[in-house]
C-alpha cells in the first residue's frame, strides 16, 4: 500500500519480491527513482548509511544518493537475507559501478562477490579494473588486470590511473617493452651454423607474429593465443627443424612474458 510522505513522494513497496519488512526509509536515486527499504538492513549489512546521513520528509526517513537504480537495485538486494543476485550475469561496466557503491556503503557481502567477479572479468575492462584495483588494493585482481593493458594508450591509462597510477603502470609495461626488445625482435635462425639457408618462410611468421604483438601484447601471455600461433607454423613450407624451433621460441618468449614481475609487486 501507498503512502504519502510529501508532495514530491510516496512511500514505495521494498523491490524484493515476497519481502515482509516494513519500509522505513526511501531512498531516491541519481535517475530520480524511489526505492522503499529498511533502516535495520541498512545498518546489519552496511557501514557506509550512519544514521546521521537520513533526512526527514514529515515522519519517513529519506536519503538522496548518487547511484542509479540499477545499482540501487542490486544494493539492495544484497542487504536482504536471500540467495544474491549472480554477478556473473551483470555486465562489466555496470559491475564496476557496483564494486564501487559496495566499497563506498561497505556492504560487505557485496564486496568480496565484486572483488572475486572483477577478477575473472578484468579482462574485458583491464584499465578499469585496474583503477579499482589500485584503489581498493587488491593486488589479485591487478594482476589479472595489468597484462590485458599493456597495449592500451598512454592518454587513457593516464585517466583511468591518475599520474601516480600511470607511473606504476609505465614501469610494468616498461618491463614488456624491454623483453620484446631484447629477445623477441630479434631474427630466428634455426638452422644449424653452416647448413642449408635459413628457411623463408619462418621469418614471414615471425615478422607477422610480432607485428601482431606489437599492437596486442598482452596476447603473449594467453595460452590460447600462442597455441594457435604456434599452429600457423604447420601449414608453411619449413623444415622440421624450424618448425620446432618456432614452437620452442615461442614458448620461451610466453614463458619469459609470464615471469615478468606482477603489477602488485609495485603496489
Ligand atoms: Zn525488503
Ligand atoms: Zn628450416
């Protein structure tokens, strides 16, 4: 049932479904939407809503964030006693929305779910990742985050990070940079000194392998990526000692990306 609190709101029904608690607090979000909740859930499952941060219109407790709905939705959800929602299934850039309303209310069954889930996607969104990351310190999920960024452009790294956090970010691919100087521009020769002339065709692969790397490097530390690289290798006209060669180089330039020093090893 509705009821009138002022003129510019009426007193929402919790959005949980089958939910029995009273409402006692609405909550009016950045998009101007109202959700009905409840001060007793607020204060068990948060830290971040102190008492002191509700207003009052006639006898209801009010509060104006600035998240949207949709992460007010899921909030909210996670200060109910339920099964919660599947993280997995929210797309990543509304995730790290999320993971950042869940950091700053400190609803911390929210948190850890987020800083699990932004692990496993950081992937898709490694420079934001990062940033939260940094911020939060979690150094697990920076390391999953900083190879997928390595490729990314210094402007948007610079206002992602921030300056101190480009710098850190500068040095870690710095490392990168300095191994495809240093071992993998560097031609393939397979043949044994003073055998038959260096296959052609490798080198074509080469140089159309590190071309690729050059604007994609984070590719060398997925396994999959290299897999299929190293398949290229059978439908070309080359020896069996280059062939081999190849596979081994490659593998050793993966091995060598993977052992880089990590990015929380800055941290
Ligand atoms: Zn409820
Ligand atoms: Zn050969």
């Amino acid at each position: 049932m509705m009821m009138e609190t002022d003129d510019e709101c009426v007193v929402p029904p919790c959005h949980v479904p089958g939910c029995r608690l009273t409402v006692d607090v609405v909550i009016k979000t950045s998009d101007a939407k109202y959700f009905g909740a409840h001060l007793q859930n607020l204060q068990n499952h948060a830290d971040g809503f102190p008492p002191a941060s509700f207003g009052k219109r006639k006898r209801m407790n009010h509060m104006d964030i600035e998240e949207d709905s949709e992460v007010t939705s899921l909030m909210l959800d996670f200060m109910h006693k339920q099964p919660q929602p599947d993280l997995r299934d929210v797309p990543v850039g509304r995730l790290v929305d999320f993971a950042e309303a869940a950091e700053k209310y400190l609803i911390y069954s929210a948190m850890g779910t987020c800083r699990l889930v932004m692990g496993t996607q950081a992937w898709a969104l490694p420079l934001t990742a990062l940033a939260y990351a940094i911020k939060h310190e979690y150094p697990e999920v920076a390391d999953r985050a900083a190879p997928h960024s390595i490729g990314m452009d210094w402007k948007d790294v610079h206002k992602e990070l921030g300056p101190t956090g480009a710098v850190l970010w500068g040095q870690y691919r710095e490392s990168f940079l300095a191994l495809f100087r240093n071992r993998g521009f560097r031609s393939v020769q397979f043949h044994p000194d003073g055998q038959a002339p260096v296959c052609q065709e490798i080198l074509d692969i080469q140089l159309s392998t590190l071309s690729f790397l050059f604007g994609a490097p984070e590719d060398i530390v997925d396994e999959y990526w290299v897999g299929l690289e190293m398949a290229k290798v059978s439908v070309h006209n080359v020896c069996f000692t280059c062939r081999e060669g190849w596979r081994k180089w490659l593998q050793e330039l993966a091995d060598e990306a993977k052992a880089l020093p990590k990015f929380s090893t800055l941290l």
